[in-house]
C-alpha cells in the first residue's frame, strides 16, 4: 500500500494512515515496518457472510495531510 501510495514508512508508523471499515472488527491494518495490507483479526467467511455466494470485506485508507 505504501509503494502504491508512494508514502515513506516513517508516515505510517507515525499514525498518518488509518484502515478503516464499516464493521466495527478492524479486520486490516497496515504494518508499520513493510507498508504492507495485513489481517489484523481471523476471519471467519461462516460466520461473516453465511447466507451469500460472494464475500467481500471492505476497507478504506485514511491519509492524513497527504491528499
């Protein structure tokens, strides 16, 4: 996310980007030291989407004072 982005890692471990998501589990979460989109909490697709085909977890990007 970071190179994509093109921010510098300090940026990010600094708190100027924030997951979010319209549940309240934050199931993402950038890694400090990679940039990296990474799994923040399990996720259980039984639980989580157990009545549709298609299972989708969205998220957005906060970038403080960038954009």
């Amino acid at each position: 996310v970071a190179k994509d982005l093109g921010l510098q890692l300090p940026e990010i471990r600094d708190g100027g980007i924030r997951v979010v998501s319209e549940s309240t589990t934050q199931y993402f979460a950038l890694h400090g030291k990679t940039g990296y989109l990474v799994t923040a909490e399990r996720i259980d697709r039984e639980q989580l989407c157990r009545l549709v085909e298609k299972c989708v977890l969205r998220c957005e990007l906060i970038v403080q004072g960038q954009m």
